[in-house]
C-alpha cells in the first residue's frame, strides 16, 4: 500500500536525520581538545579552557541522551499509531474540524511540554547551575512555561483557526489566505514584539543619560542613523549570557541591549556591537530575511495545498479519518528534508550577513573594540573555539570567532 511506503519514508526521514545529527556532534566533540588557535590564545587562560571543555562534554552528553529519548519517543508515538489515538480523543468531545483541529494540537503540544519539561530543568537547573550561568529562579521557570503555553494556545491556536477556517471556504485555494495571514503576523510580530510579547517575559528600561547614551548617539549620527530607542533587558534574572538584537522599522525601531552585555563589556566595546547591529540594519539583511521568509512559507503553503486533499498523508501516519489538522502533520514530516535545504542556505547567507556587518561596524566605527567584545562574549559563554568545518556549515548562523577576528583585522 502507498500508505504503508509513505509511513517508512517517514520512519527513514526521521532516522536519517537523527544519524545525521550524532555524527556531526561527535565530530565537533573530537575537536573539543584542539589547541586554540594562536588569534585566541587571550580568550580562554588554561583553567578557563579546561571549563570550557567540560561544559562542550558535558552538554554533548546531555545532547546524546536527549535525542535518543526523543527519537525513541516519536517511532514508537508513530509505530503505535499514536496520533489516531489522539484524534480519536479530540472527536470523541468535539465534532467541528476547528475544535478538533485545536484539541488534537493542543493534547498534542501540551503532552510534549510535560515529557521535555524534565529535560529543560535538567539543562537549566543542574548544567546551567553547575557553570555559574543559570539565574533563572524555579518560579520564574514555571511562570516562563506557563506564559509560553498561554501564547502558543492564544496565537498559535488562532493562526490555525483561521487557516482552517479559509480551508473549509475556499479549498485548495486556502493557501494564499494562509499566506495573507502569517503575512501579515510576521510584519506585526517584527514592528510590535518588543512591545507586547517581551515585557511579558522581561523588564524593558530606555538606556539613562549619560557618556554610553552620548557615544551611542554620536555615533548614530555620523553614519546618519535615527536612533532614538535603546532599551536595556533584565535577562540577568535568567542568565548571565550576554547578547543585542535589533527589531522593529520607522519610529517603531529599537536597539535593545542585555543588562549583562552593559555588564561585561566597555563602553567602546558596546558602541561597537550597536555599530554591527546599525550595519545589518544598513545593509537591508532585516528586510532580506523578512522577505525570505514570507517567499519560503507561501512556497511551503503552496505545495501544502496541492497534497493536503490527500487522504494518503493521513493515512499515512496511522490515522483512518483523513483531515486537515492530520495532513499538515504528515506533510511536516514529508517536507523536512527540503525544509533542512532551505535551512542550510539561510544559514549561509545569515553568515554572509554577519561578515557584512562586522565590515560596516569596522569601516565606520573601529575594528579593535568589536574583536575585544566578541572574545568576551565568547569567554563568558564558554564558547566552542574549534568546531568542526561540516557542524559549521549545518548549523552556525554565524561565522566562528577565528573567522570573524580574521575578517575584521583584514
């Protein structure tokens, strides 16, 4: 049966992609010893090293036993026909496909949060803690899960009705409404984020008077860049990692800047990163990705629709009753090869992106202050100096330290 050979694809999908991931991690995992190249040396001294491979071993371990979990988990979910056991569930109190739909995902999502729940408390309370970064109180995980649920079941659960909705109306055609909706919350969600989801989640304060603001607004000026919101984030309460990250467009753009990275770093330095973050901005990589990604998810709605109608997508995955909320599950296993293509080439091109703006930052502010900064960074989150070339290229969004030191004293 076509059902029974689309089934394996999907059991050889996900084995494939699981063998994928050990062999690029033990990979990187045999070049945690490496000797650290002669640009780093200042990074780590020998005691801070040694921290350091512990914590690349010990989260490597912890990344093992995980997955294998998981994937032991999702083959026997799928082998015992555990999805039609959940719809079968979701129809037994509801009978309209949106409710169903909804109650189906919502068994589903919430089950997964229970069964991961130990493993992030793992990670945040025993790894995290043992290596002096974890901050995170366990009130404010449990209030961090709860307020994710709430927003994943609010937003989520809307998006889906809603494209659920136009499924029913319009058919096969419901795919450029889809498109028009995540469209349109990808666009609100990048002008507004930082205004209505992150005070959920963290205390946002403008950045006070004084000599930082001052530098931050000479130099703003001098590559004639309006900038007139900068935020400081507690993410101490969770972390003592340290980060930036700029959102927003028009009057609604913003800088904001981890507490902990004003912490860690001078000044000169945070000018430094703020002048790379000015470059993505100025180099158009923000509406380049916004643009990608609308493109990619209309494809993605696109070839949904033309195999959505399909019973055999259902069927496929064990459950006798073909429906929408069924199909898309089926359909995201089927697409996540290409899914990992696309990703590979987004990946690429964010590290382009990066070289382009560490370029901007040195041409028009300095070069020194950024390398300086990003050492810290990476001393204080006990960064991989050596990851192997293919982990790289698979997953890194951005270049490696070596690689961006190299570029910026060209």
């Amino acid at each position: 049966m076509i059902s029974q050979t689309l089934f394996y694809i999907i059991i050889g999908i996900i084995v494939i992609n699981f063998v994928k991931d050990k062999i690029l991690d033990a990979l990187n995992a045999k070049h945690y010893n490496d000797p650290i190249p002669e640009a780093l040396n200042d990074v780590f001294d020998a005691s801070e090293y040694k921290k350091s491979q512990d914590y690349k071993r010990t989260n490597y371990k912890f990344g093992v036993w995980s997955s294998l979990f998981s994937i032991a988990l999702t083959l026997t979910f799928l082998f015992l026909d555990g999805f039609e056991y959940v719809d079968n569930i979701a129809r037994s109190y509801v009978d309209h496909p949106i409710l169903v739909a909804l109650l189906f995902f919502g068994i589903i999502m919430l089950a997964s949060d229970i069964i991961t729940t130990p493993f992030s408390y793992y990670k945040t309370f025993i790894i995290e803690e043992q290596f002096g970064f974890n901050k995170t109180t366990k009130k404010l995980f449990v209030l961090d899960k709860l307020k994710g649920l709430v927003m994943m079941a609010v937003l989520g659960g809307g998006i889906l009705a809603l494209i659920i909705w136009f499924y029913q109306l319009t058919g096969t055609q419901f795919w450029l409404y889809a498109w028009g909706i995540v469209t349109v919350f990808t666009l609100f969600m990048n002008l507004f984020y930082a205004k209505l989801i992150v005070p959920l989640f963290n205390k946002q304060t403008p950045l006070e008077e004084g000599e930082l603001k001052d530098k931050i607004s000479t130099y703003a000026k001098s590559v004639g860049f309006q900038l007139n919101n900068i935020f400081i984030i507690d993410d101490s309460k969770r972390s003592t990692k340290a980060n930036a990250y700029f959102s927003g467009f028009g009057s609604e753009k913003r800088v904001t800047l981890y507490d902990t990275l004003v912490n860690d770093l001078d000044e000169e330095e945070i000018v430094a990163v703020l002048a790379h973050e000015v470059g993505h901005y100025k180099r158009k990589h923000i509406i380049f990705n916004l643009i990608a990604s609308v493109l990619l998810t209309g494809l993605t709605l696109y070839i949904l629709s033309i195999f959505i109608n399909n019973p055999l997508l259902s069927n496929a995955i064990g459950v006798s009753t073909p429906s929408f909320h069924v199909g898309l599950i089926a359909f995201g296993l089927l697409y996540s090869p290409i899914s990992e293509i696309t990703s590979l080439i987004m990946n690429y091109v964010s590290r382009q992106f990066e070289y382009q703006a560490d370029d901007y930052a040195k041409n028009t502010y300095k070069a020194k202050p950024l390398i300086t900064s990003l050492k810290k960074l990476s001393k204080n989150s006990l960064s991989n100096l050596t990851p192997h070339k293919a982990y790289v290229f698979m997953h890194y969004s951005h270049p490696t330290l070596l690689e961006r030191i190299t570029n910026l004293e060209r």
